[in-house]
C-alpha cells in the first residue's frame, strides 16, 4: 500500500526543522540518515520511507495532521511551537514551566477581579 503524502510534506520538515533550531546536518544525523537525503525531502519532493517519516515525525514533535491533512486550516503556530518546546524538556524544565503558567494564569486572574 502506498501513503498519499502530499507534496508539501518537504515544506513542513523544512519548517519544523528550524523552528527547532536544528540544522540539516544535526537532523540527520539524529534520524540517521544522510544529510542529502534529508535535503531531497525538503526541497525535492523525495517521499521517504515510513520508518524515516516516522523518525521525522518524533524528531520533530511535528503533528500529525500537518502531513496527512495539510489542506486543514492550521491552529495558532506559536502554541504548536510552544508544545513542539515543550516535548523536549525534562521533568526538571516541565515543572519550571507548569509552575510558571500557573503564576502569570494567577496573576491575570487577580487583575481581573480588582478591575
């Protein structure tokens, strides 16, 4: 069975990729393959293999729905990248984070209340 992925599959891995701040080189070799091969993907059309895509996928905490639906209309890209961010951190940095966002919701909540 062949998967029917679109043509801006390139696009998205390009896009996901240096939103990660991650060069062509260090993806590569993260997902071990080589560096031209991930080169044809983004800016060639080249489909790759389930396992790579895969490897992609997780690589870049990309969501699923940016390469099998891409005609759906994407939700904010700042939160997606802000979740992308989020994926990577450690227990430690969570923690830091949720504790965080707890404050500045806290914070916003007391400033309604006393306006």
């Amino acid at each position: 069975m062949i998967h029917n992925i679109p043509d801006t599959l390139g696009t998205t891995v390009k896009s996901a990729r240096k939103n990660a701040d991650m060069t062509i080189e260090e993806l590569a070799e993260r997902i071990d393959v080589t560096e031209r091969y991930l080169y044809r993907i983004e800016n060639e059309g080249k489909k790759p293999s389930f396992e790579v895509l895969y490897k992609l996928v997780r690589e870049l905490s990309i969501p699923s729905d940016l390469i099998f639906y891409p005609e759906k209309p994407s939700k904010d890209s700042e939160i997606e990248n802000l979740l992308r961010m989020l994926y990577n951190c450690d227990e430690q940095s969570l923690e830091v984070v949720k504790a965080t966002a707890k404050a500045l919701i806290d914070m916003d909540s007391k400033k309604l209340v006393t306006v």
